[in-house]
C-alpha cells in the first residue's frame, strides 16, 4: 500500500495560485480566455469570494461558447453535487475515495474551500 503517512499536499508541486478555475458570473470574454489559456479538461468553479461551489468540464463549457448567445451561464454546466477533499487528508484517504465516485475530476481544496489542486482521473 501507500505510505499512511503521505497526504495530498505532499505530493502537490503545484503553486495555488497557478490554479485555472473559472469564475461562477464569469462573461463570454472572461470565459474565452480563460479556456484560450490551458489545456485542462475540467475547471473548479468558484464564487465571488474564490471558493470552490462546483466543478465544470471544458466541453461543456466550450458547448454553451459555441451557441453564441450574449450571456454564458456558468451555473448551466456547473456540477454542484461535486466532490472536494482537503489537502491535509492521507493520500490513501484521497484515493480510495476517488476510486469510488463518478466524476473525472476532484477538487483538492485548503482549509478556506479555496482550489489548490485538479486531480483527474487517468
């Protein structure tokens, strides 16, 4: 098995701030960019305060761009019942964890519900 004592953020390299979430009243423009800007599949969606209120996948995201309509609605392909796990948790914790829930896409979060992480499934 895994050492017990590893936790997530021990294997973190990542800086929180290089983050890529995309913001819940974020705008077409905002939205393009932020797309434009990386390669990622799925993005933690945050609220004005930068905490984390759900998780949304690029194709959605790039579908509703592609509609070409004067307002996104983030919220519309925003998957609310998401799952979050600390970065303090035991990596084995995490991993049993993500082993049993449906999504691609996990949210490491710090003690403020703030990203720090996107673990993707393999």
């Amino acid at each position: 098995g895994m050492p017990k004592a590893l936790r997530i953020e021990h294997v973190l390299e990542s800086d929180p701030s290089e983050v890529v979430a995309v913001r819940l009243a974020a705008q077409r423009q905002e939205l393009e960019r932020t797309l434009g800007d990386c390669e990622y599949t799925g993005f933690p969606v945050v609220d004005e305060e930068g905490v984390v209120v759900g998780v949304a996948a690029r194709r959605h995201l790039e579908y509703m761009l592609g509609q070409l309509t004067d307002t996104v609605d983030i919220g519309r392909v925003t998957d609310f019942n998401h799952v979050t796990i600390r970065a303090g948790l035991p990596l084995e914790v995490a991993y049993n964890l993500f082993k049993r829930m449906e999504g691609s896409h996990m949210i490491v979060v710090d003690d403020h519900h703030r990203p720090r992480a996107v673990l993707t499934r393999g």
